[in-house]
C-alpha cells in the first residue's frame, strides 16, 4: 500500500482524477480531449516545457490531410489542439516526469520547481509514444568521436533549438525521418553525402523519397550498411559496405566517404518502461497487448499512439487516441460494458503480416465494428487481406499495394457467434 | 465529361513557355497517393504536353505541373529573439517553384523576429515577388526568463 496521502504529508502534491493521461503528444492532446468531452475530470502529465511532443519538432508539411482535410505542419497540427487543451479545465502538468504508475492506477511523478507528485486515478491512458533506435542497438562498429546523432535528436536540435550539428552528413537508413533529415539538413547548407540502407528498397514513404532525396541530388545506396566509422576525437570518415540478402557486409564492396557527422535513422521503440511497472505485458509490435477498447491487460489502463504501434501518420494516432480517451472516461464513470466472453479471442498475424492490433476481442456486442491496424512484413502488389476464423474466409479486402512503411486500417465487423478462439490474418495475393 | 474538358484544358498548355524544347521527355514518380504511378512526360511537336502513366485526374494535374514547373511549400525555420524557443518555424502560405526555394531561404536567414508570434502571423509578405507569404507554424510566446 501506498502510505503517502494528502492528510499524513500536507506539503505533498496530490491529485485526485478520473482521466490521467501520460504524455502531452498528439496521442495525449486527442486522448485528453476525447475523455473531456464525457465530462470527466482529466490531467495531462508530459516531461517537456510545452505540449506537442514530437510534432514540435516535425517542421514539415503533410500532416492532417485524413483528420483535418488539409495539409499543416507538425507545429501547426499540435497548435490546433493545444489550442482546443487552453479552453478547457483540463489539468495540465508541464516538465514533470512519471517515475511509476502501479496497476490501481497511483502515478509517482517528479517536476523539477514544485518536487514529488502524486495522482490517484480511476483510468490511464499511456501515450508516451516512441524512442528512437541507437547505433548500439545496431551494433555498427568503429570509433566513439563527437558527431554521431540519431536523426530525431538532429531534428529536435534544429528545428528547435537553433543548432547546427556538422556539415558533412552521412545518413543511416532511409526511414522517413531520415529522408526527411536529408532535405532539412540541405537547405540549411549541410551537405548530405549519402543515405545508405540496408534494405533492397526505400523503407519511407515514395514522396518523401522523391521529395527529400531526389530533388537535391542526394544518393541513396541501398542493400548498403556502415561497417565502420573512423575518427578520434570527430567522426572523420565513415566505411559503407554492400550487403547481401541475409544482410551481411560484401567482401571487396567497402567505400570510404568522408564526414564529420553520422545520423541513424534505424527505426524506434515505443517507450514502455512505465507500463511494464504496472504489469502492463507487452506484444510483438513493443506496445501494449491491447483489446477491442485499447485496453491493457491491466483493467482500466489504455494506450494509444506510437506507445501502443509505431505509426507513420499522425492522422491515426490522433483517431486511436480518441478511442483510447473516450473509453477510459467510460471507464472511470463506470458505465458498464457488453457482456464479456468466456475467452478472448485472439488475433494471429500470420502470411506477410507482421504484427496485427488489438491482439484480442473480449466483449460480445450487437453490431461489432472493429478497427484493426497491421503491417505487412514485405511489400507486394494486388493482394488480399483474409480475415479467418474456423477455416472460414469471413471477411476480406483487395488492395492494390501494401508496403511496411504504410500501416493498414481496417474496420471489420465481427459476428461473434461464427468465430472461435482465433482470428487468423493473411495478406496473400489476390487470384 | 468534365474529365475530358479538363484534359482538352490541359493540353492546351503551351510547354515552349516553360523553357521546355519540342521531343523534351522525363520520366517520374507520381507522388499523389501511394500508387507511385510511373510517369511519362514529352513535349509534342505544337508544345502540347502529353503524359502518361496516370491513373487519375489528379495524377494527370501533378504530372503536368511537375513536368513543367516543379513546386514545393516552403519550410525552415527562422530566428526570433525573446521566445520560449530560439527558432521559429515557418512555411510559405503557397508552393513556390522549387528552382527558387534555396534563395528564398537566404532571404528568410536574414530576418530576426520578435517573440510574441501567433500560428498564422505573416512574417515575410510578398517572399521574392513571387505572391507568397512566409508564415509561423506555431505560437512563439515570451521567455519569461
């Protein structure tokens, strides 16, 4: 038991809510503002100085054309509902970190002027979204000199903070971070050598290829990886080497490029550690394990955002944390939910799907309209996603095209009685 | 019908105005959704334009436009004084041709802005004769420190 509570230590800060949402980014703004407007109580607990999250930092245009019609950049779309946020009473806790959250729903946090807070919560929703992947994580040889970033931290250091980090760049994997990278660091008079990657194919979107890389010249090697970088105190020069189909370096293919900077852009995890304190159990995709109501295992924490999935538009975030707000809300008001079925039913990604969302279904409703979200694990052309449960194709969809970086969102409706324990999912070519 | 008329519009384009010579091909991407049609552009023996490759209307409009005269929003981000932040991010209110982006930025490096800014706030009016304007991404409110 908790034995910190408002009468025994008067100087604490508590709070008591029906909403807490960890996390001020897009999945937090909409997951704050959806929970709002069922009248409950709700806190915004986020570590930086302002709300926005990462989108503060996405300078660029493309955002907002599903969920608001029109095309805006990061700053732009985070604006229109911090905007929304500043008229409502929603609480909201700036430079305060969450050091733990307990399965009923207790939140530690610390903020640096005011000390230790705590909240007691009815609901949670996690949205505190991703990280980015390191060069440890890949395990790229070589040196340890100045001048080796991921490429978000770049972004972050100018488009926010003013800096310049070198001026020639290497750039490692072409993510659409790192293709936006590319362009961004052009115009500001960096020169980019090269994007090197380790895939036989462009992993960000075609128009951030075409837009990013194409329009200034900027190389792009693929099926090629850095096998070392050089340099005692700076990075000076790093070593680029083909890779073969099981992605291993070439022999005899190595090329030295010169550079003083090496960005990473090699993917990024959803930023967990705090759910795993709550007991929350992880899926394949990083993220919660969640059901039909982006629920976790633990009842009445929720996720939503790139916490749950790393997403590539933030137009489906802000969708899924809207979901993800409503429900926990309804959850602290306590409105009773659909009878719950005697097993879940799983999903299973199977043929080309890398990983399928939610991973259960466990109420039973009349009119059973599930949004599932998946990935294939290779891109393909002219395909079928099956849904299949009993040896029975019950639901499917053609698609001319599927590609990893482009997440697939369907809303399927699910006649309970005909399934049985499993959903089983295929992206298989269309006959 | 309106898809036809359009089209007949379109070629109507005389592509010799554009700095384009009679036989000119480039072949592209389409990037307007994730299709990625392969495009096709050659200039005609009147300077009409035909492309191919198109799966839609918007394909044929991007096509055209590309091939001709590329255009890009701009975006960068500029220095204010005052503010919570030590940059700004801006965008053009319109695409621009992209042959004109890196000077536009030279432009936009030589300003200094004051914080408070307001999303929207026109910053540069008019950027290089071109009818755009350069405008804030976000609000910048005043550093109180």
């Amino acid at each position: 038991m908790n034995s910190v509570t408002e009468n025994s230590e008067p100087k604490l800060n508590y709070y008591e809510t029906d909403v807490a949402i960890i996390g001020g980014g897009p999945a937090g703004l909409a997951a704050a503002l959806s929970a709002y407007k069922e009248n409950v109580k709700v806190i915004i607990i986020e570590r930086d100085f302002e709300l926005g999250g990462i989108l503060q930092q996405c300078i660029h245009n493309g955002f907002g054309l599903r969920y608001f019609k029109q095309e805006l950049t990061g700053p732009e779309y985070a604006q229109k509902f911090i905007n929304e946020i500043k008229k409502t009473n929603i609480k909201v806790l700036l430079n305060t970190m969450v050091i733990d959250l307990t399965a009923d729903k207790k939140i530690t946090a610390l903020n640096s002027e005011i000390g230790l807070i705590k909240i007691k919560a009815k609901s949670v929703v996690l949205c505190m979204g991703c990280r980015e992947r390191t060069r440890g994580a890949i395990n790229v040889p070589g040196t340890r000199p100045a001048g080796i970033y991921s490429a978000g931290m770049v972004q972050r250091l100018i488009n926010m903070e003013g800096y310049i980090p070198g001026k020639r760049v290497v750039i490692l994997g072409s993510g659409d971070i790192g293709l936006i990278m590319a362009r961004r660091l052009t115009l500001e008079g960096i020169q980019v050598v090269c994007v090197a990657e380790i895939l036989p194919y462009c992993a960000g979107l075609v128009r951030n290829r075409v837009q990013c890389l194409e329009d200034y010249n900027i190389p792009l090697l693929l099926s090629h990886t850095i096998t070392a970088i050089r340099g005692k105190n700076r990075v000076e020069e790093v070593v680029i080497s083909q890779v073969d189909d099981r992605w291993l370096p070439i022999k005899g293919t190595e090329k030295v490029f010169k550079c003083d900077t090496v960005l990473f852009s090699v993917g990024l995890i959803p930023e967990n550690e705090i759910s795993l304190k709550a007991g929350v159990i992880l899926d394949r995709t990083n993220g919660p394990a969640v059901n039909e109501y982006l629920e976790t295992n633990i009842s009445g924490i929720f996720a939503s955002g790139n916490v749950l999935q790393v997403h590539d538009l933030v137009d489906w975030v802000t969708i899924e944390s809207e979901k993800a707000g409503k429900n926990a809300a309804e959850y602290a008001k306590g409105i009773e939910r659909p009878s719950k079925l005697m097993t879940p039913i799983k999903t299973i990604p199977n043929k080309n799907v890398g990983y399928i969302l939610p991973q259960r279904i466990e109420y039973v409703d009349k009119e059973k309209l599930v949004q599932f979200s998946m990935r294939p694990r290779f891109p393909d052309k002219n395909v079928v996603v099956q849904f299949i449960s009993k040896n029975n194709v019950f639901y499917s969809k053609k698609l001319s095209h599927v590609i990893p970086s482009e997440m697939i969102n369907l809303t399927v409706n699910l006649d309970i009685a005909k399934l049985s324990d499993s959903i089983e999912v295929n992206i298989v070519p269309s006959e | 019908m309106k898809k036809t008329e359009k089209e007949k519009k379109m070629k109507k384009i005389n592509a010799l105005e554009y700095g384009k010579k009679i036989g000119e091909k480039k072949d592209f991407v389409c990037i307007i959704c994730p299709n990625s049609c392969r495009l096709s552009a050659e200039v005609g023996p009147n300077g009409d334009v035909k492309i191919n490759g198109y799966a839609c209307q918007r394909g044929l409009e991007y096509g055209t436009q590309e091939f001709l005269e590329p255009k890009r929003t701009l975006i960068t981000t500029m220095r204010i004084k005052n503010g919570v932040l030590p940059v700004l991010p801006v965008r053009s209110d319109k695409e621009l041709p992209k042959n004109k982006i890196f000077e536009a930025i030279k432009i936009i490096n030589q300003y200094e802005i004051e914080a408070p800014i307001k999303m929207g706030d026109i910053i540069i009016e008019n950027l290089l004769n071109l009818g755009v304007n350069v405008i804030a991404s976000r609000d910048m409110e005043i550093s109180k420190k």
